[in-house]
C-alpha cells in the first residue's frame, strides 16, 4: 500500500533469495541477498536459482538471520522480498525490522491470494522499473518454454488422472498444504491436477496439521513433498512408520517439490517441467 519513489533509479538492490532469483532471471543483479542462497557443501542452494553467489554479499542463509551492518555497509538503494502474509516481508527478522526499514525503503510483492502467472508478471514490471532490459535476460525464450511445459502438463494431467497432494513434516507432525493458498499448487488445480484440499488448515490457512500416526488421511497417488535445504528431508519422513507404509511411499511415487521456487517464467517452467516428468511415471494405487 505504500508508493516508493527514489531521486533515481536504484542499483544497488538487496533481495531475499527467491526474489532475487526471479530478479536476476528479469536481468536485474542485485548487490546482496538473504535467505537461503547457500548449502552446505557451499554450492547455491535451488532457491537462489541463476544468482551467481560468488558476486553478492551474503547478508543470512537461515531464518531470522540478518547482518544489519553489513546490509547498511551495503549502502542499498531499497530491499526487496516476497510478502506470504500481508505487510510482512520474507525472511526479514521481526527484531530488526525497524532498523532495516531506516536504513534503506523496502518494497514487498504480495504472493498469496494472487495468481502464479500474476506473480510472474509482477516481478517481470518490477525488474522493468529497475532498468532491466527482458530481451537480454533471454525473458523471451523462457516465456516460450514456460507456455510448452503448462501446455505439457495439461495433456499429462488428463492423461493419467492421478489424486495427489503436497505435503512438508517435523518431528510431530506431517503438514498437507491448502492449495487455495500456495500459487504454484493452485495453478497445477487450474491445469486439472487433482489435489487433496485439507478439510481443517490453521488459521494462516497454509497448512492442515496432521500427526504422523494419522498420515494415511488423504488416501492418494503420488506425494510431492517440500525439498527446499531447510525442511524435513524425505529419508526422515520415511523413518517415520506411518508413512513409510503409504501405498505412494511403498510404490516409490514420492517425488519433490519446489515448495518456494522463483517467480520467473525459466524458474516456473523448470519446476513444471520436472512436475510433469514425475506425473508421467506414476500410476494410479
């Protein structure tokens, strides 16, 4: 709700991770992120996407990490993030909000209760405002292979007419997401993928909090479960009982989701891609 308007065009950009994925796929390269952008073994984590991390400042990898120092010594023309829920930026530590806030203006996209394709073009305008020139960043082409991969997906959907849902996991429970809130898991309900819509989400409405004895719930074909770096790994899921014995589990047909993949045509268009792929070696149970 608030209007940003800065003396000149701002270069020196700060994001978190997927949105500078989706940024830097628009051809706008920002200075610094935060977020996860670094696994482990030190290679970029896949939500960082094409972000070359060797070339940004690093400002956090995990949640509710945020060097404000180093943001400041930055000098940034303006900070930008995804917005799950209203007003509150993704992945900006609740406790030094305000100071992030003085040092540089911020813009946040609302994600949630729009659609992918909304999503995608929202960061396409922004990074056009940022001085981005699409035809260079290859925009065209990723369009195009965007478009052939939704087309794909339709006809495999209606195809093989699987019931599916996607799912992420802690120690006590297993979570079924509502797609009505997700963008990408509502746009595969668009293209006809039949997926489970958890009778009783919390109150945010992400999520329907299920204990791990009670896996079976949903009696479905296929599993997609949250890959990202941060969650529960799907070697952990399997140690649990309940789910090891899941007719999906047992059959092998428990495949990932890019449950925070960037909103870019390129980025979408990989993630449909590999969607479709494991839709078409699955079977009905």
């Amino acid at each position: 709700g608030r209007r940003i308007e800065l003396p000149q065009r701002p270069t020196r950009i700060v994001a978190q991770s997927s949105a500078a994925a989706a940024l830097w796929d628009f051809g706008v390269r920002p200075v610094g992120v935060f977020g996860p952008h670094k696994l482990k073994d030190g290679s970029p984590d896949p939500e960082v996407g094409e972000v070359d991390i060797s070339t940004v400042e690093s400002l956090g990898n995990v949640w509710d990490e945020f060097n404000v120092e180093r943001y400041a010594a930055l000098r940034p023309d303006v900070l930008i993030s995804g917005m799950y829920q209203k007003d509150t930026l993704w992945f900006v530590p609740e406790k030094s909000k305000e100071q992030i806030e003085q040092i540089a203006p911020t813009i946040g996209v609302q994600l949630t209760g729009r659609s992918l394709v909304e999503n995608i073009a929202t960061y396409e305008k922004l990074a056009a405002h940022l001085g981005a020139d699409p035809d260079a960043a290859g925009v065209p082409a990723a369009k195009a292979r965007f478009e052939a991969a939704v087309a794909e997906l339709k006809r495999t959907v209606a195809e093989k007419r699987l019931k599916v849902t996607f799912i992420t996991g802690d120690a006590d429970n297993v979570y079924f997401a509502n797609p009505g809130n997700f963008p990408d898991v509502k746009f595969f309900t668009e293209q006809g993928l039949d997926v489970v819509v958890p009778e009783k989400p919390g109150e945010d409405g992400f999520w329907e909090a299920v204990s791990w004895e009670n896996a079976d719930k949903y009696e479905v074909d296929v599993i997609f479960h949250d890959a990202r770096a941060q969650s529960m790994t799907l070697a952990e899921m399997k140690a649990k009982p309940t789910f090891a014995r899941l007719p999906a589990v047992q059959a092998g047909q428990v495949y990932p989701w890019r449950a925070e993949q960037r909103y870019s045509y390129l980025g979408h268009a990989i993630s449909i891609e590999e969607l479709t792929a494991n839709l078409a070696k699955a079977k009905e149970l």
